[in-house]
C-alpha cells in the first residue's frame, strides 16, 4: 500500500548510490504509519518534526505531549480557527480545573487488572517483578473492582487509597469483608485468590501496595483525580486535539500518566470495535519524550495492530536506550516497538549503540579503492594502478555521531535509507508561529491574516477562551471541510513553488530545539504567498509588558507625494509623445527605459551630493 510520510522533501540527489533529497513529500510503500523519531537534545525533534506536522494535518484527531508547553501555547489558537474542540491536561501543575479519573473508565475485571498492573509497574525503580509486586497487584485489582461497584460513578482512586489503609493496619479486615460478601459478587473470587496469604506475609505485600498507591495519597494528585472533565470517547465525535504536558526532565508520576495513555488507547480500540473496526475519526500520536510517559502496558500490540483502526503513533525518543531500560521495555520488548514503527526518522544520537545500529541498518555500499605501486629494475622502472571493489557501510557509526545539524536520515521499509535536509518549522512558515523574539506570533500578528486567507470574519470568530476555561471548550463552528482542503491545497502549492526557489546558502537552522537566533525567514511577501496572497500592512508589535504604546515615524524611502506626481506627470508627456493611440510594447518599452535611465542619473548625482557633503563636514571635526 502507498503511503505518504508526512516529512517535507524538495531536492533529489544522488549519493554514495543512494537516493537523497530535502524538504518534499516522501511517497514510500509502507504496511503502517508509525514513526519513530530519534533525536537528542537540540536536534529539532520539535522544530522539525512536531510543529510541521501539527500544522500539517487538519482533519485528524491529534493526541501530542507537550513537554514545555510552547506547543499549546503556539498553536492552540491556530487549531480551534481549523475547527478543532481543544482540550489540555497538565500533569506538572495538576490544574483543579481539569481533572482525570482512572476509574472512570474501569467496567470490569479485566480494567482493574488492566489499570493495577500499570501503576504498579510504573512505581517500581528497577522494573523488577517478584512475589510480593505480584501478590499486591492482585489485591489492588480486586480492590479496585470493588470500590468501583461499590461506589459507582463517584469511585475514586482516594476510596482505594483510604481501603488500602484499613486493610494495612486490621489484619481482620479483609476476612470480615469477605464474610459479609455475597458469593456473586464481582470482587469476591479476586479477593479469594489475593487473600490466601496471612500474617507477615500479608502485611509485607499491603506495605508494597501502599508503596505502589502512594502518590495517589499526594492532596493535589487527589484532587486532580477527583473527577474526569473531558471523555475519550469524545475524541471520536468531533476532530479534537489534546495537549498533554508532561515533565521534561523526570516524571514522579509516571503511574499516573502511564494509566492515561493506556486508557486513551484502549478507548479507541472499544470505539473501533463498535464502528466495525474503524474509528470514526482517524487519529494521530505525537508522543515527544516517550520515555517520560513511562511503560504503557500493550504498545507494541498497539503498534502492530493500529494501522487498521486509522490510528499512527510518532513515538520521539533520545536513543534506543530509553526503550532497553529494564524499566521501561527491556532489550526485547524494544526491538519489537523499534520494528513496528515502518519509518524510522534519525535526527542525531550521542549513543554510540544507537548510531551502530542505524549504521548496520542502512547497510553497505561499494567503492572503488585505487592503489598505485612503482616498480624500479636495474635498466627501467613501472608503475601501475590496480582498482579494487570494496565495500564500507552506507553511513559509517561516526557519520551518524557527527552528523550535521541541518540533515537527518530516514528509514521506510522497503525503500533505501534517504540523506534529508530538516525541514524546521520556520523555513516553512518564517514567523507564522513565532515572532523574531522567540515568542508565539499566531494570535498577536498571523490570525488575521490566515482567517481572510480561510474566508472567515475575524470579528465574528470566537476568540481565546480565559485561561480558566481552556481545558474544556465550548464547541465552535468548524470550517467547512471541502472548502479548508481546496485552500489547503492551493496554500501547499505555493509553498512549494516558493522553497524551490530559496537557494541553499540562505537556509538556517536552530543552535538548540527550544532557542533560534533571529534570521530572515521568509519576507513579508513570501508570507503574503503562504497566507494566499493577503495585503500585508507594516506592523510594530508593542514590546510587552510596556503600559504605553510608542508611536512609530513613517520610513522615509527616498519619495514623497510630489515625487510621485510627477513621475505620471513625466510618463503621461512620454506616452503622448509617442503619437500612436496604440502604442506598441516595443514602443512603451523604450518610454519605460528613458525615464529608468534618467531616474538612476538623478539618484546618482544626488548621491554625490550627499557624499561630497559628508566630506566636507569630517573636515570640521577635531582629529
């Protein structure tokens, strides 16, 4: 089946044998749409890859991790204008305003199993198993199927923590409960077969259970567990995109975050099972900085089995390694997700393993080696030249360690491996997003001008929610979809036209992923083409936090409305000295290059004016 990656290509050249090329759409056969990214910091996992394609796709569902928050704060505006329902869940702040409850989602045995297995493998430092994990798995399972048929829809995961407690400190209390339990009850044969242990023993496997709980004890993790304030079955009624922010550097809570993703997961598959194995909307996952997330239980079964319910996961890690690690997936579950990720985009590595390895993937190609040799005799000497065929690696381990900033390497199966240029974010959309200052641009100057471009009013469109209403918006009116694709397409195009055109000397790149020096970009014309050719007015932005607004003098360019005038004065009297009603281009030509020639004379003599002037005065300052 051909598949399109969604990476931008532009040039096609030849090297070493293989294909390379930079900034177009890359067509390969591919069986899925997964991609694994492969960057370390600074490598423009975000410029270069998350931000395009936020932009990019505007029909699916998106799920991305947002790490620092920039991606929300860049681009929530732009997706609500493209008709999405926009949703953001903060996992380093825990906002009261929005919510997530695990148990929400819990209907049976098989959820509670499901949801005790990844928090409590998410809790343990070393990713060991041993008896007693597993003997508190199987009391925490039951007693979350039991708070939950107890409790309802008001189950919470503080009534677990508050059960667990009373079960720790009275050695009777499970008995009793079991006694006073009717046979049919849901919980009773889990609890059974969890309560067959006594005494120290089951003291021991409560004290890990507790361990296992623990952050759910935390006050602002009991609030924000509270309730949930959006539904993943949402998702799958309306284009929705959902901004998870994450921690950057370590995340304590990886239980928590871990349930999330694996229930958003097994939400879609529930809703593809009920929409004859399709879900309604297809839907993408950008997770940046995976390994934060933590293990989610069954990703490499998702990985292999989701093309067909029209989901692709982006998985964004730093090297092989975080995969390996014996607490997220080990060295076998990682070759897995490593292989059922049918593209395969190589930023930069410092791991020397990971290089090795994308090395052997790319395999070997061969060369010609040349060797001369002299031979002197005692009456006369020779030379000759003998050609060898050697082979080497494709892309040597130490090419990839050093690889350029500005180039990456994609991996497709069933293609050759290509040698790209990265496509940053700012070649493409120059200050679309960002301004020179580094911050968000959308709302402050783009809008507008992509609303025209959209044909939709910017008075009557529904403009920033407060920041207390973010997380659960309103629904607003969405574009319509044979409309924003015709625009779509024409806007794509252009830029395209447009990238040919940039010669390569020209293109910038960014000295780390979170910060850029201030570059040309595209110019305002370039961006009045992006935004379909919208009248673009000179703007000075107010520099923030300033109370008052400075006044800016018009730029003096040389020419002022006398200037004017009389050059259609001067124009008119040329074309009427023509005598030809109709004149011909050669005729209107030769007008055009008269008064060009005169013009220039003038500049030029004006110019010598001012220089000699200039001299004139350096001869009045004191040496």
């Amino acid at each position: 089946m051909i598949r399109k990656v969604n990476f931008r290509l532009n040039k096609t050249k030849r090297e070493n044998g293989k294909e390379s090329a930079s900034c177009a759409n890359l067509v390969c056969r591919q069986t899925n749409r997964n991609v694994l990214i492969i960057g370390s910091s600074g490598s423009g996992k975000g410029q270069a890859y998350v931000f395009p394609n936020m932009l990019n796709h505007v029909n699916e569902t998106i799920i991305v991790t947002d790490p620092k928050g920039e991606i929300y704060e860049a681009t929530h505006q732009l997706k609500r204008d493209q008709g999405y329902k926009v949703f953001q869940i903060d996992f380093v702040k825990f906002s009261e305003e929005v919510g997530y409850n695990p148990l929400d989602y819990v209907k049976d045995d098989e959820d509670a199993r499901a949801v005790a297995n990844t928090i409590a493998s998410n809790a343990v430092d070393d990713g060991k198993r041993d008896f007693w994990s597993e003997s508190a798995i199987a009391y925490f399972a039951a007693i979350i199927l039991y708070i939950k048929i107890e409790h309802g829809q008001a189950a919470t995961m503080t009534h677990v923590v508050q059960f667990t407690a009373k079960a720790g400190k009275d050695e009777e209390f499970l008995d009793n409960l079991l006694e006073e339990m009717p046979t049919d009850h849901p919980a009773y044969d889990m609890f059974t077969l969890a309560n067959m242990s006594a005494g120290n023993t089951r003291t021991g496997i409560m004290s890990t259970l507790g361990q296992q709980i623990g952050i759910f004890a935390m006050r602002k993790i009991a609030k924000f567990t509270a309730k949930s304030t959006f539904n993943f079955r949402d998702m799958q009624k309306e284009k929705t995109i959902l901004y998870v922010k994450v921690r950057m550097k370590s995340n304590p809570f990886k239980q928590l975050t871990a349930t999330f993703f694996e229930q958003m997961i097994d939400t879609f598959y529930d809703v593809a099972d009920e929409n004859h194995s399709r879900l309604p909307i297809d839907t993408i996952c950008l997770f940046d900085e995976f390994a934060n997330i933590g293990k989610i239980g069954g990703y490499t079964n998702t990985l292999a089995t989701c093309r067909g319910l029209g989901m692709s996961l982006h998985t964004v890690i730093q090297d092989l390694g975080q995969l390996e690690d014996k607490r997220m997936y080990g060295p076998d579950l990682a070759r897995s997700i490593v292989n059922n990720h049918d593209a395969t985009l190589f930023l930069r590595t410092k791991d020397t393993k990971t290089a090795q390895y994308f090395s052997d993937l790319a395999g070997e190609t061969t060369i010609e080696h040349k060797q001369k040799s002299t031979s002197i005799g005692e009456k006369n000497a020779s030379k000759s030249v003998s050609v060898q065929h050697v082979k080497r690696p494709l892309i040597t381990k130490g090419e990839l360690l050093n690889v350029s900033p500005a180039i990456c390497y994609l991996f497709v199966s069933g293609c050759n491996p290509l040698k790209l240029e990265k496509s940053y974010q700012f070649k493409i959309y120059g200050e679309f997003l960002f301004g020179k200052d580094r911050k968000p641009n959308y709302e402050r100057s783009s809008r507008e001008k992509f609303l025209k471009f959209l044909g939709i009013s910017f008075e009557n469109r529904v403009e920033k929610l407060p920041e207390a209403d973010t997380a659960v918006n309103p629904e607003e009116p969405g574009l319509e979809d044979a409309d924003y694709d015709e625009a779509l397409e024409a806007e794509m195009l252009a830029l395209e036209a447009q990238m040919e055109e940039v010669p390569e000397e020209e293109e910038m790149i960014f000295a780390e992923e979170d910060e850029f020096e201030d570059g040309e970009g595209i110019s305002a014309e370039e961006l009045s083409m992006l935004l379909g050719n919208i009248e673009l007015e000179d703007q000075t932005p107010a520099e923030p936090h300033e109370e008052t607004a400075a006044t800016s003098e018009p730029a003096d360019d040389g020419f002022n409305d006398e200037d004017v005038q009389a050059a259609f004065r001067e124009l008119e009297e040329a074309l009427n000295g023509i005598g030809d009603d109709n004149p011909d281009a050669e005729a209107l030509m030769e007008v055009i290059q008269e008064l060009t020639d005169e013009t220039a004379a003038d500049q030029e003599d004006t110019a010598k004016g001012e220089q000699k002037k200039v001299l004139d005065d350096s001869d009045d300052l004191p040496m």
